[in-house]
C-alpha cells in the first residue's frame, strides 16, 4: 500500500490508510440515503460494513472527522450570524473564554486584524441571537459588530484532500 | 432588533413541519455508526426507516440541507492554514464575482454579507483553505486572477488560534455550556 506523509502525519507520525482517506474524502456528500449506507460504503470499496464502521470510529476518535451527518445551509433553520470585535490584547484570553462558553457560538477564532476576535452564533431564531449579543456586549463591554449572511455563492461539495 | 435579514432566509421555502424539525434537531449531530443509522433516528422518532430517508431528501432537495456525508476537520488533516478573506465588491458586480469565488474548492464560504462604514468596507467574505500560509496566499492570487479582481481592495484575516470549532447547534434554550 503506498503511503505518503502529510504534515499532519509527519506532526502527529499518524500515518493515513489508502481507505481511511477514501473514507475521508469520497463521501463528503452524497452519503448513501439508503437503509444499510455504511454497507453500500463497503461495497463501493470492496472491503466489509464492520471495517468501514471501525476505520470512521477511529478516525472520529483521532479528531479528523467531525461527524458524519449534514451541514445546514445558513439562516435555513434557525438564525446565526458572524461577529467580531476588537477586543485589548491584554483582555483577549478572557473575552474569547467567556464567549467560547456560549453553547449558541460554534466557532470561534482569533485573527490578525484590529476585529482580533471572530465568532459565529446560531440560535434557534433571532430573539434568542440578539439576546446572546446583548448579553456578550453588555458582559465584555465592548461592541459586537454583527455581519449575517445575505447571500450564498458556494455549492458545498466538501473538500477535496490532497496529499502531497 | 440588531440581527437584520434583508432576504428571504431560504428562496425555495419549504415549510418544516414539526417532524421535520425534530429530525433536523437530532441529524446535526450526526449519524451513529452503526449498521441500521437510519432505523436508529426512527425509532427515536417513532418514525419509519423509510419517513427518515425520505424526509431527509427532501431536506437536501430544498436544499436545506447543504451536504450530507462526512464532515472532516481540515486544521487536523494538515490544512493548518485558513484565512477569511474580505472583498470590497461594488454591489453591482457581487453577483458576477460572487458565484466565480464560490467554485473553488479551497473556498469553503462564499458569503455576501452587510459592510459596516466606516469601521468595515467589506461585503464578500471568502474562507480559503492552504496547508500553510503560503498555500493559502498562492490559492488567492489564483482566485484574483481568474476572477479578475486585481483592481479590488482585499483584506486577508490569518486565523491565529482556534478557541472553538464545533458544528452549529440549531435547537437548544439560550445558555451557556
């Protein structure tokens, strides 16, 4: 079997199967809607159901899947919005840790930029984001500037792995 | 009301019924991995195997749904790299370039959103994806390039640390975890 390090691999010296980057890559969308998928999964690459079930388990376990399931499309169900603020250096740590607490905030990340800090909130509706939004202005003292999606130009078909 | 949505949140409105929603609420967070996935979702909602599948094609139909299968975590697979890359895009041209950007498949967003003068010029958010920084600034000069959008005033925002990335939960009262 011919394998090939990527970053990652060399990083963490977990060395990636042929199947479990199929398994990776093939079935970003499209996942079989049919009663036995991860069966029709097996069929397609010619191993066992048990094989593809056990390799996805440890993938999920070592952190390279998420989950297998579906991405919304934004504002389809339910509201969310990106924000940002510009929070002190010396405050970061804290305000990005009190926002990180939110169950509504599912990502959250620092970025170079004065906006230094860059959430995404989804609420069940819009009461219950604003609420949020209120709440982190009114907790950290800072404003939030909101930014919802108004229009969206990407046809998700995943992400196309490659391994150099 | 601070979170304004100027259009309509879905153009192709399907109406979500109340077994709908609770489908919705249990498949985000994900298919067990398990032989019979489906059955499993049904017997929590007392539903057939077959009103599971069907219901969630018509998700994906209705394009409520926007992918189904398995959600790979990029930062662990070696894409170290990402940056929100912001786009002043006069408004007549958005929707020329914005459908242009959202082909590439190391854009993974594409999103026309409000700018915010004067703090914020930016209406076209793109998250572009690189092993490394390099990678990531080489796949925009791409992008510049076959969009044609030398002339456009861009920002490029590295992410530097990840605090949190999970997937998004849609039904749960406000709180914290």
């Amino acid at each position: 079997m011919h394998r090939v390090n990527t970053d990652m691999e060399q990083f963490s010296s977990y060395q990636l199967s042929d199947l479990e980057r199929r398994l990776l890559n093939d079935f970003q969308h499209g996942f079989p809607l049919v009663p036995q998928p991860y069966q029709k999964i097996a069929d397609d690459l010619d191993v066992t159901e048990e094989i593809v079930i056990s390799t996805l388990e440890n993938l999920q376990q070592q952190g390279f899947i998420s989950r297998v399931g579906a991405v919304f499309r934004a504002n389809s169900i339910g509201a969310s919005t990106l924000a940002a603020m510009a929070v002190p250096e010396s405050q970061l740590e804290q305000v990005a840790a009190m926002i990180s607490g939110y169950s509504e905030v599912n990502h959250n990340y620092q970025r170079d930029h004065d906006f230094n800090l860059w959430f995404v909130l989804t609420a069940s509706d819009e009461q219950t984001l604003n609420a949020v939004l209120d709440d982190i202005e009114q907790r950290s003292g800072l404003p939030v500037m909101y930014l919802p999606m108004e229009e969206d130009f990407h046809i998700d078909l995943g992400f196309n792995l490659t391994w150099t | 009301m601070k979170v304004n949505f100027r259009h309509p949140r879905l153009p192709e409105q399907l109406v979500l019924d109340a077994r709908d929603m609770a489908l919705v609420s249990l498949i985000q967070h994900g298919l067990t991995l398990s032989t019979s996935p489906y059955a499993e979702l049904g017997r929590q909602l007392e539903m057939t195997e077959d009103e599971v599948i069907s219901r969630i094609s018509n998700l994906i139909d209705a394009k409520v749904i926007k992918r189904f299968g398995v959600v790979v975590r990029h930062h662990e697979l070696g894409y170290r790299a990402n940056a929100m890359v912001v786009w002043n895009i006069p408004d007549d041209r958005v929707s020329e370039l914005g459908p242009c950007m959202g082909q590439f498949d190391y854009v993974t967003l594409c999103y026309r959103r409000p700018r915010r003068l004067p703090a914020w010029p930016y209406n076209l958010f793109t998250m572009i994806h690189g092993q490394d920084r390099h990678d990531v600034l080489h796949n925009i000069q791409g992008l510049a390039a076959h969009c044609g959008l030398d002339e456009l005033a861009f920002e490029v925002l590295f992410s530097t640390r990840r605090f949190k990335q999970r997937g998004a939960i849609y039904h749960k009262s406000a709180g914290k975890e």
